[in-house]
DNA sequence: GAGAATTAGTATTTGTTCTGAACTATATGG
DNA sequence: CCATATAGTTCAGAACAAATACTAATTCTC
C-alpha cells in the first residue's frame, strides 16, 4: 500500500535519525567525502556533521580513508566512505535456477553462486532447503572474504505479500500460497535487519536503478522477458509500487481487444503477443522433447539466419510492447524503458521492432529504449540491494 | 517531478511544524475532537498537544467549540474544529466560462460565480481581467461572509508547470506558453499563501478525493470527458504526478494500434474514439452552426432516441475506455474509476458499454466504476481544495 | 624557513521541543 | 459531600542542532 500508514508522532529523536540518513546518504554515490563536504553539502553545521558522522563510524557503516588530499591550501580532509566490510545477501528462486549472492556496501558482488535446477512443481520446503543451504555456503564465503551481512533479500517470480512474506502465486514454478517468512529468517541469520521478500521484476528494475543502466535515467519502466512478461516502474529513482503494492504488470496490459483470451482470463494481453510461448509458436518453434533454454536457442538461431516466421514473431512482439510502453508513457509521464531477462538475446530484431513501433503511435515520446546489461544476477543484485538499503535509512537501529 | 528534492537537514523545528500538521488532520476528517482525544490518537502527550492546539488557534485555523457533552464520567473536553472563517479561492477557465468560488475549511461552498463565455481563441490578457474581477467580487462577497482567504488555486484545460505559474499548452483554448504567475497573484490578494496553477482533470480528480465519490475508494483513475479526454491518478490518497509531473494522460493512451492518426502525431490514442469530435462524428451529429454544447444536447437527444449510430458510438468510445482503464489498472494497481465531465451525461450508454468491456479485456480486475457528482464545480473546488491543503500542511508560517 | 592564510574538525553554550510526572479543573455517581 | 474519572496545565529534564569560539593541519608568500 502506498498510503500513509500510521500517524505517527514526531519526536526530537527524529530529528538525528533523519540527519544520520541523509548523512548517510550524502556518501552513498559519490562514494568518498570529508566532514566538510557534507556539512556543505546537505546545510548542516560541522559540529553536527562531526557528531553524526561519529554515529556512523559506530555502527560500522562508514569508514574513515585517512587524508584526502586536494591539493588546496588548509587543512586537509579526512574521507568518509561506505564500509565495503558489510554487505547483505540477494537470493532468488527462479524456474531454471537458485542463486544467491553477497553485495557490499560500494556495490561489489563479492560473492556468487547459482545452482541450475528445475523448480517448475517441486515441492517448495524441498527447493527452500537447496536455498537455504545454498546461502549458509555463501554467507560463510562471504565471513571469510571479511564481510559482515546486514540483511538479505529473496526474489521470486510471482506475486509476493512482502509484509507477511508470502508467495501469493507463481504460476511458472506453479506455487501458490506459499509462506516464507522463515526462509527469509535463514537468509542471513543474526543479521541486523530481516530479510524481505520481492517479486522479480520489481528487484531487477532496482539493480538497474542502482547498478545499471536506470542509473542515468532515475525514471522508467523495466521490462523483464521471462516466461511471463514482468514489468517494475521506477520513479524519481523510487519503485513505484501503486494503488494495491503490485504495480508494473506489463504482461496483462491490453494490446489488442480483439485478441486472443489470455490465461488471466482477459483478452489480447501482451503476453499473448510477446510472452515466450506466444514466441516460440508464431516462429514455428515446438516444444516437444525440449527444454526452454534449448528452445530459445533454436529462436536465436532462426533470427540468425534470417528465418522469416521467427523475425515476424519477434517484431509482433516489440510491436506490442510499443503498445503497452505508450501506455506506461502516457498514464505515468515516462521517456524511458529498460529491457531485461530473456528481451536481451532477441535485443537485434526486438529493438529495432519496438523503437519503429514506438516512433509510429507515438512519435517523440520515449526517448530512450536500452537493454540490461547486469544479465542473470539482476534480481538478486536488487534483493541485496534493497536490504543494503534499509540499514541505510536507519542506521540508529545499529546504534547501542 | 516526483524525485527526491534538496536533501533539506533535518531542524529541531522541524517536530514541532511535523507535530502542528498532524494535529490539524486529526481534526480534517472528524471535524471535531478534544485535546484528549487528538492525544489518544496521535501518540503526543497531552502536554504536547495542549502546547500544539495553543498555537493553531492563534493561527486562526482551528477554533473551539465549548464544552462537548459526552454523558461520562469526569471533566468535558472542549472541541475544536477547522474554522469556517478562513477559506480558499478556486477559480477556473474553461473553453465555455470562467468560474470562481470560496471553500471554506468545513468543505462548504461559500461563494460560487460562473460567467457563461466562449473563450477559444480569445487573447489571454482579455480573459484573465475578466477574471480578476470575477475573483475581486467572489472574494469581496466572502469576505463579508466572514470567509478570510488563504490562499487560491487556478484550474486550466491544458498541460501547465506550476512551480513557474504557466500554461504551457492548452490547444481547447488555443493558448500557449502563457505566464499565469501575475493573474495567480490577483486570485486572493494578500492571502498567506501563494495561489498555485493546476491542471483541470487533476484538479477534479482531487476534488472528488476530497468531496464526492473518492472519499470512500482512496485510489482510482478520474477521467474527465471535455473536448479531449484527460485523467488524474489518485493512489493512495494522493495526486499521482508521474515521473515528468503530467501522469494521467489518458487521451494518448494507445487503444488500436491498427486506427487513425491522431492529432498528437500518434496513431490509434484513445480522443480518436471516445473525444467529443469522435463520438459526434461518429454518431452522424454535424457541426455545421452549432456550438459544442448544442451538438452535445443533440448527442443526449439521439441516445435518448435509441438512435442506433448515436448508442454505437458511445459503446466504442466506452470499449476505446476500458482498454485505457486496463492499462492503468495493470500499470498502477487500480481497481476504481471515477467518470466526470461530459462522460456523466452520457452515463446510460457509456457506463454499461464501459463495464461490459472491462469484464472482457480483464475479468474482475475493476471492481468500481462510479460516475461524479460533483458537475461543473469539480475543478474550481478542487483547486481551492488544493490550497486549503497546503495551508493545513504548513500551519506554522502563519505563527509570528 | 617562518609566519600568514586557509581549511578541517572539536568543544561549549544556547534555544527549541517533546516527555513525564505532578497538579488543577470539572464533571458524574452514590 | 466525597469518591472517582476524565480534561487540561505546569514545570523539570533530556535530546538535539545552531552558533560561536576554539584547536589542528596544511599551503602560500616573502
């Protein structure tokens, strides 16, 4: 829910939880700066610059550097960074894999391992119990490598109830109502600040906004290929979650009214167009005695080789999405999209499908069409991510 | 913009003026409530609110009413309200009148003028002193209503950027790049807060958030049927301004990707089916030496007729509706809709051909749509609506 | 190379604001 | 009339950032 939760009261101890984060903050991008460059920076005097600062070292988040020199007259100052000896754990649970991986504090992927494994209806304590031993291995190279976690996160391909933890439904690993919150408590244990679950896309559209190409833009709609098409909207480098949390299903967006039904039940949906198997059918792919990987590889091979029926597909399919990021463009005033997961191998006929579609039923609006390049580690980029975030904006939980 | 602003540091002062804010909205809603009561629900002590409550009514926002009886035990609060003698100017210009009213902070409609006149083409500088003294005689009645203004708002059909007070385009009008900051300034003359520009749909979506059928969704998408289509996003509560600040656009909303050019330059937008032009065309009503509001009459007598063409038309512009409806409910999370504008006088037609649609496009996916209420004062009242806002929010620049 | 200039960072006092506890005020009920 | 209950006020105490004055460390200039 994006509404304004409870009314809480402001209290004078507000005030240093505020300025710790926006302190905190100050460091983030940049990376390196002295006391005197945030106090300048963010209104602040010195003096209470020097005390929150002192704060921070405390809780381990930042680290002085020594000396900054700048070559200037006067004293020189002391840089101020994020601590690359905390981190947080991303984990995501897909259908063709489990991986986890360790983020630090400077947007270091410090550790990383995937397991390849087809979860598609197994049983989920089964697949859990993969994870979580997946991550104690992790979490454990993480130790050695001198990094200390400060949460996690687990992204999933499906609907999620982040508050209570839930999987609400995924249809492509066909669960539905699964409970997670204790294999979030296993994530990282002991850590600070718990971990929280998340859907795919929405973790994927974060990693770009943070460590990808969202990082120039700060407003656009991510699109993500996978079986499904999932879509995360970020503005003003925020995600934008909407009205019911679950903003940025791009999938069931009408392209087509006269279409065909849909699985959600509709009609003429992007996924009926641009969905894998609507794909893989108009090019005249079968699936039989196939894996999905080996079938998207026999649809690169086609566009390869310059197959007709297969380029046809995939430009219906850029066509369609042009219909549904108009729609992006016009209802939440965006220029800008992302592509990700599975849209990146067809990136040579897709993109070209989809600007040409794009300049025709709306010219000059989305000035800017660009392909993820963070590939299969997206989502759990953006898991860890998110958790390293958290601690961010509340490092006086960390304070004695 | 949405993003993020000036990393403001956080003051000692900053709880208090946090603190003066939350009281006042925990008397917005209720209308009236004791310092207890305010304290049992925000979490203030009653020292902090006795202390808060002094200072809103030195503001002259807040009053107290005397003794309320509860028929308990122990000593009677005493209530406190929103003063009905401090109030706000909204005024409006639209293709076919100026309107100007006072809302006062109880929600009433203190004073409402309307100057029936066609001002498509007219130079600005005529219209705008046309409606400074429609505002100087509005104003001057509801001073000697005991109304005192703090504040105004201005609603335009057309894209406009407020931080600068300007009309950037307004094709209904013909009116480009016009500077409103001075004719802002003559709105309420001498009041404390500085009058703002705002787009007409968004203005009447927030209207009905604030006093017609919104109140009781908190979420929806308003579309506001006038010589184009417009919209105003309400998540949560709040006006939803998009990534660039003009979200809602709903006119340019891709519903057949295969139809007619549309004046934007774009191809098959949502004006090409359901814009007043279209659906007259459509339904076989010439222009030929009438005005809008004559054609539109003849629309109404056609449908009323069963005039097949004419109850066509309509059905597809609701189709053309619901395909832009799905999109903001799949891209947004929205489950609501509110229709005001012209679409209310085509209600009959309209409304059943729009949820027949939606049931087909996206099953269950909206769960309401509602028609407004509020006619052709939505705009003006939620400009002035705006205004009183923004005074409840910064109650502490009327403290000495 | 000594002192002036300049910039970084710290210590101390002051004013604002909330909290908590004790207190006064005003009602109901027996 | 007094016990009880609720509303609201007063006052000391703690947390915090601002303002001011200070110390520390470096470069520039003569």
């Amino acid at each position: 829910m994006t509404s304004q939760a409870t009314p809480a009261p402001g209290r004078v101890g507000d005030v240093r939880r505020r300025n710790l984060a926006l302190v905190l903050n100050r460091l983030g991008p940049e990376g390196v700066a002295s006391r005197a460059e945030i106090a300048a920076a963010t209104g602040l005097t010195k003096a209470s610059v020097s005390s929150l600062v002192a704060d921070l070292l405390e809780t381990g988040l930042v680290e002085e550097l020594g000396v900054t020199r700048g070559g200037e007259r006067g004293r020189p100052g002391v840089g101020l960074a994020l601590s690359p000896r905390r981190g947080a754990l991303g984990a995501e649970v897909n259908v063709d894999y489990l991986a986890v991986g360790v983020l630090d504090l400077r947007g270091a992927l410090r550790v990383h391992e995937t397991v390849e494994a087809s979860n598609h209806g197994r049983a989920p304590e089964d697949v859990l119990a993969d994870l979580r031993s997946l991550a104690a291995r992790v979490g454990e190279a993480a130790a050695a490598d001198g990094v200390e976690l400060l949460g996690g996160g687990l992204a999933v391909p499906g609907i999620v109830d982040t508050a209570s933890g839930t999987l609400v439904t995924a249809p492509n690993l066909a669960w539905a109502g699964v409970p997670l919150a204790g294999a979030l408590q296993d994530l990282a244990p002991g850590a600070p600040f718990s971990a929280e679950l998340s859907n795919e896309a929405d973790s994927a559209a974060l990693a770009e906004l943070w460590y990808g190409r969202g990082r120039a833009l700060g407003s656009y709609l991510y699109l993500s290929g996978e079986v499904g098409v999932g879509g995360g909207l970020v503005i003003g480098s925020q995600l934008f979650t909407g009205a019911g949390g679950h903003a940025g299903e791009v999938g069931h967006v009408v392209v087509d009214p006269g279409g065909r039904r849909c699985s959600c039940g509709g009609r003429g949906c992007v996924e009926t167009v641009a969905g894998q198997e609507a794909v893989l059918a108009a090019a005249g792919i079968t699936g039989a005695g196939s894996t999905t990987t080996g079938r998207l590889d026999a649809l690169t091979a086609s566009l390869a080789a310059g197959d007709a029926r297969a380029v046809g597909a995939v430009e219906r399919a850029g066509e369609a999405l042009a219909v549904a990021v108009v729609a992006a463009a016009r209802l939440v005033d965006l220029s800008a999209v992302v592509l990700g997961g599975h849209f990146g191998i067809l990136r040579g006929v897709l993109g070209p499908a989809l600007e040409a579609a794009l300049e025709d039923l709306a010219p000059g609006r989305i000035t800017t069409v660009a392909f993820s390049d963070l590939g299969a580690s997206a989502a759990l980029t953006g898991a860890a991510g998110a958790a390293l975030r958290r601690a961010l904006a509340a490092p006086h939980a960390l304070l004695g």
